[in-house]
C-alpha cells in the first residue's frame, strides 16, 4: 500500500519521464466530447491533435493537482507554513505588479471581509474585492 | 504562460521549513496553484546554476518541498549557457545569478516573475528583458 507522500512522488515521477510511447487505453471519452475536441484542432488550433490536446490537457490537471496536494500535505506537517489567504493574495499581486501589492493593510481587510462569506475564497477573489474597494474609495 | 523563477535564498527558504522566509515563499507558490486552478499557464521553476549553487540535490530526501512542489529545473544547456557567459562578462554578476537571467531572457512565457533576496543583480543579470521582481 502506497503512502499519500509515496503516491505524489510516484506520480511527479511519470509527470517527469522522458518517455515517448503512447498506450492505446480504455478510457472511454463521451463521443461529444471527441467530436468537439476534433473540431477545435481543426477549426481553433488549440493543439495540432486530439491526442496531443487530450494529453496536455490531462498533464495540466494532474500537474495541478499534485502541486496542491503537496502543498497540503507540507501543511498537515509543517502547519506554520501554511501562509494565510491575504499573504497568498499580496503574493499573487506582487507577481503581478499591481499596485495592491503595496497595500497589505486593504489586502488583509478584504481578505477579511471575503472570508467572512465566502470560506472557500481563493487569492483572486481577495484582489478583486480589494481593486473593487479601492475604486470605490478613489 | 507565467514563469516564477527561484533564485538561491528562494530555493534555500522553501527547502527549509525553518527558515525564517519558508512562508513569503511558499505563499507564492500558492499563489501559483491558485492560478493554475482558474486556468492560467503557470509553472514555477530554478535554473540549475541556482540549485547548485544553493547546494539543493534532488536525490537527497531534503529536497522533497521542491520536487513535491514541481519546481522544474532549467538545465544549463549550451545556448544558455553562452548567454550566461555573456552575462558574466558584461556584468560581473555570479555564475547562478547569469543562468538565472539567461532563463528570464529566452524565456518565452509572457510573463517572468522572479523571487528574489536580490532584485538589482536580478535586474542587471535579466536585461533587456523586463522582470517582475518580487522580493523576499
């Protein structure tokens, strides 16, 4: 039996491979969702195929979705460092350069006030409430 | 497509949990998977120069936040690695600090953030491209 840490390593593992060959597997796409995802190759160049669309899109999530475990499970062992939401949000506008990034004191109040309805905010929604706030002062 | 490029005190600080800055650089980190979740193109990476340079390897049980994470290393191949000649020559910054503005230069994401202890070598080592330079 695999451990929660063992699993992510293992699948950062196969993220990282090198590995150019391809599996015809068993999964099973809606026939929909395959017409529509031909369409958009041929018509919207998403991707120059369905495969290639199917697969980087899959690495997308997959990548997404081990870089938020991991970040969970260093939480549950290092619970000191897991930064609040308004120190997530005062991140996310320094990388963007945006102004916020300057007002701790508006971030730490809107991601009060977020918070306050809405307990799954995320760092976006913080700067949206705070650029909202900011204009109606201004 | 966004890059976060980590320079040494970035790579040291998330690889310690003791670190007085392991939470300034973790947040952004979050803030990545934030993004990623609503769809934007992010990826968080080191150039190899600043790993050494840090003394972080990946085979030791340590550097596991960082594997964990998917901070993606950017190998010193042999054009960056001209580039970074380059750098050094023209600017005396260090060997890590060039590899790092090697990648900001041929980086051809939109956007290039960098968390740094040093945003001015940062600056020179990165020009002409402009960096968004987030301090830590």
């Amino acid at each position: 039996m695999m451990t929660a840490l063992e699993v992510l390593d293992r699948i950062n593992e196969l993220l990282d491979a090198e590995d150019s060959s391809t599996v015809n597997t068993s999964m099973r796409l809606p026939t929909a969702l395959r017409d529509a995802a031909a369409l958009a190759v041929e018509h919207l160049a998403v991707a120059p195929s369905t495969t290639t669309l199917a697969a980087a899109a899959l690495r997308s999530v997959l990548e997404t979705a081990v870089m938020e475990a991991a970040l969970q499970a260093h939480y549950r062992v290092h619970p000191e460092a897991r930064p609040s939401l308004a120190e997530v949000a005062l991140a996310l506008a320094a990388q963007d350069g945006s102004p916020l990034a300057g007002r701790p004191d508006l971030i730490e109040q809107a991601a009060a006030d977020v918070l306050a309805r809405h307990p799954d905010a995320d760092g976006d929604d913080v700067l949206l409430w705070a650029e909202a706030q900011q204009a109606a002062t201004t | 497509m966004r890059a976060v490029v980590l320079d040494n005190e970035a790579v040291q600080a998330l690889a310690s949990p003791d670190h007085d800055k392991h939470r300034v650089v973790v947040a952004p980190l979050a803030g990545v998977v934030t993004r990623r979740r609503r769809g934007a193109g992010m990826v968080a990476v080191v150039p190899t120069a600043v790993r050494v340079e840090a003394g972080r390897d990946r085979s030791d049980p340590r550097a596991a936040p960082i594997n964990r994470f998917r901070v993606l290393d950017v190998a010193l191949d042999t054009d960056l690695a001209n580039r970074a000649a380059r750098i050094v020559t023209g600017t005396g910054v260090s060997i890590a600090d060039a590899h790092l503005g090697a990648v900001a230069q041929t980086s051809t994401g939109s956007d290039v953030v960098v968390l740094t202890s040093d945003p001015r070598d940062v600056v020179r080592a990165s020009e002409p491209r402009n960096v968004t330079v987030v301090r830590i």
